[in-house]
C-alpha cells in the first residue's frame, strides 16, 4: 500500500510539473538537457531493443546489450545523473514535494521511459531505429544526447512546445 501511494503521489507530482513547466516555460540548461538524455540513453536503447527483438536479426549492433559499445552508454548515464537530476528538479520545480528526493524517482522515471518508448515504437519502425543506432553507435554517448536536445529545439520551432523546454544560449 506504501508503493502504492507513493506512485500515486510521484504520479501527481509528475503532472503538475509537467503543467507548471509549460505554463511558466520553465526550462533546463542545455547542459542540464544533454545530461538528461545522455542519463536516458541505455533505458531507450534497451526498450528498443527489447521491443524490436522479434522483428530484426539478433546480430545487429542494437541487440548486444552486453557489447562494450552498449556499456559505454551504461557508464555515460551514470556519469550523467548527477547533472541531469538537477534538470529533472527544475522541471517540475516547486510542484515536487519537499520531501521527495529525486534520487527516489530513478527507477521510477526509467520505467516511465522504458514504457514510453515502448509504447511509441511501431513493428515497421524497427529496421530504421536499428540503423540509426548503428550510425550513433561510433558517437560519444553525451554527443549522442546533444544531438537529441539539439533535434528537440529544431523540431519545437513555432507553436510546437516541446516535452523538455531547453533554455535559449546567448548569442553572439
């Protein structure tokens, strides 16, 4: 019952931050945006794998989950945490209870990542998540998240607002 309420509560928390964040346009630093996806990465990679596991040959580079290719994305992630928190903090912001601690929510917000990646890929979609894995494969892991922040500000131009609101860097 404890595990039970405490999603409930992590649940609420999650959905009025979200709504404060785009109400108030709260946004992480590109930094803190990089290290949220770099933290993300493995869950990602290994969702799409799991899920892509009947359509595509084991062999591919997306299946090797024990490849030292995928852990370096394993090491990438945790190196990431510690900033990527701070993101996560800023993103549903005074909304969060006090007495939640972020660190409490990783397995959380990994199986919220893993169920939405999940749920977002489609069968005929596995062929080109496979082959864009294969050309990000050779990328450091934190030039891997840049490239998703960096694709999320492309693609939020206009009226779009985007799921992670990326702070604008000054220019020069």
């Amino acid at each position: 019952m404890k595990k039970l309420a405490c999603c409930v509560t992590l649940l609420s928390a999650l959905n009025i931050g979200a709504a404060q964040a785009a109400e108030t346009r709260a946004c992480v630093s590109p930094e803190q945006a990089n290290a949220i996806f770099t933290y993300i990465l493995p869950v990602v990679f290994e969702a799409a794998g799991t899920k892509c596991s009947p359509y595509l040959d084991q062999d591919v580079a997306l299946m090797q989950h024990k490849s030292n290719s995928y852990e370096k994305y394993t090491t990438a992630s945790e190196q990431a945490w510690p900033t990527a928190k701070l993101g996560i903090k800023i993103m549903f912001g005074e909304k969060m209870p006090e007495s939640m601690d972020v660190e409490a929510m990783r397995p959380f917000l990994d199986g919220l990542v893993t169920a939405m990646v999940s749920d977002g890929i489609k069968p005929k979609s596995c062929a080109t998540i496979s082959e864009a894995y294969t050309l990000l494969e050779p990328l450091p892991p934190s030039n891997v998240g840049g490239l998703i922040g960096l694709f999320m500000k492309l693609g939020s131009q206009g009226d779009k607002k985007p799921p992670i609101n990326i702070c604008e860097t000054a220019k020069k």
